[in-house]
C-alpha cells in the first residue's frame, strides 16, 4: 500500500521505515513540528514546589523531552515525586531520561491515567500536568475532584505546517497515495482543513489509519468512510492494521 505519513519528526521517519520493511510504500509530509511553549520559563518553581507525595504527569513526548532540556539547561534535576506518563511512548521518553518506576496506564488515554488506582485518593497533594498548548482537558478537572491541586504547564506548543497553494494534495494525489496513517485528533482536523474542497471527495475516501476510539470517532464525524482503529499509536499498532486491510483486499 501507499500510506501518507503525517506525523511529526523524528516519529515519521521511524515509521516510515518499519512501513518499508513490512512492503509498503510509504510517503512522508509531517504536518507538525513542535517549539518551546510558554510555560518552560516557571517549569523550576513548579517542580520545585513538590514533594515526594505528590505527582508529575507527562501527556506526550515532546512534553518529557522540552522539560528536560528545560531543566538540564539550568544544571536542575528532575523532582523527587511520583511519575505517571500517558501512553507507553511516553513512558519510555520517561526512562530514556533516566526515570524508573513510571506508571503507565494500559489505556494510552486520559481516561487510562484517571483509572490508575493511586490517583484515587489526592487531597492534600500536588500535580503538575507537562503538555503541549491546548488538548483535552478531562485529568486536571477529575484529579480536581479528588482532592488535587493541579497546575497546569505548557512545555511546547503545536506548529502546524500550511499548504497555501494546495500543492501538498497534489502532489499526494500524483504518487498514488491510496490510506492515510494520523496519530492525533488535531492532526486529522489540520489535515481536513487544509485541503481544499475539490479534493475533499478524494481525500475522505482514503483508508484512514488511527491511534484510538476517539480519533475514529472525530474521523467519522469529518466525513471518512474507511476508518480502523489501531488501538495505539505505536509503529507496531499502525503497520498491523494497516497489515489486516492489505491481507482482507487480498482475499
């Protein structure tokens, strides 16, 4: 198959070689890139407010990786708290660090960190929340609830790349691109948007591969009539189902 990558670098690169060793022939556009968010400035006084008995949580990669060199930028350890990353990816950025004992929910989801049993019982304690400029707002409000004092940090910011003139669609078109792997709700709403509307019928009939029900969910909203949920956003995940529809095409 012709799958288009649009994911973020160095994560697109990656992929699109596991995608040639398993047959395909991948076509890389990355329509996102991320820069130091404005929160990276107060990330010291944060973390140095924590103790022990109190949580960082990391929604993404890029949200350990711009924190760390935050912080190793001013010779600043990361504090002694309890870790909890959100989806595996992350948690290995966690470890890759130098972090152990992370906790990674099963589910990649907010939904799989407010599941963790040890953030049932939070009064008294403090959380830190690393993310990117925007996203979904479900962990803060819930750990809220049970007693958290949650604070947000934005450690990056989201930098979508434009197609003025149309010639990315063009140009996806002429090679044959025939499915479609996106990894996040606001890359498959930046994809949408920035093609036009003669080419709108082309690209909602593209196989579209995605991370999760949520994605699928969205995916089906914007008009896509060929949808499958990878159950992850790992190469691992994306190649198998893109795997299943090439092995069912087949028979």
């Amino acid at each position: 198959m012709i799958p288009l990558v649009v994911r973020p670098e160095p994560q697109a690169q990656g992929l699109c070689q596991a995608l040639q060793q398993a047959g395909h022939q991948p076509v890389a556009t990355p329509l996102l890139s991320f820069a130091e968010g404005a929160g990276l400035a107060g990330l010291p006084a944060l973390f140095g407010s924590l103790s022990p008995r109190d949580y960082v949580i990391a929604v993404s990669v890029p949200a350990v990786n711009f924190a760390d060199n935050a912080l190793n930028k001013q010779g600043l350890p990361w504090p002694d708290a309890s870790y909890v990353a959100v989806g595996s990816a992350t948690g290995k950025a966690f470890s890759a660090i130098g972090l152990t004992g992370v906790a990674v929910p099963e589910d990649s989801r907010s939904e799989g960190v407010i599941s963790l049993p040890e953030l049932r019982q939070l009064h008294g304690r403090r959380v830190v929340i690393l993310r990117g400029d925007g996203g979904r707002d479900l962990i803060a409000p819930t750990l809220a609830q049970r007693g958290a004092r949650v604070m947000y940090c934005e450690v990056y910011r989201r930098c979508y790349h434009p197609d003025p003139d149309g010639m990315l669609v063009k140009s996806w078109q002429s090679r044959d691109v025939d499915s479609i792997i996106v990894t996040s709700g606001g890359l498959l709403n930046h994809l949408v948007q920035l093609t036009a509307a003669s080419a709108k019928d082309w690209l909602l009939s593209r196989l579209l591969i995605v991370p999760s029900i949520r994605v699928a969910d969205e995916a089906r909203r914007l008009g896509f009539t060929q949808v499958i949920n990878a159950e992850g956003a790992s190469n691992q995940a994306l190649i198998a189902a893109l795997d299943e529809r090439k092995r069912n095409d087949r028979q």
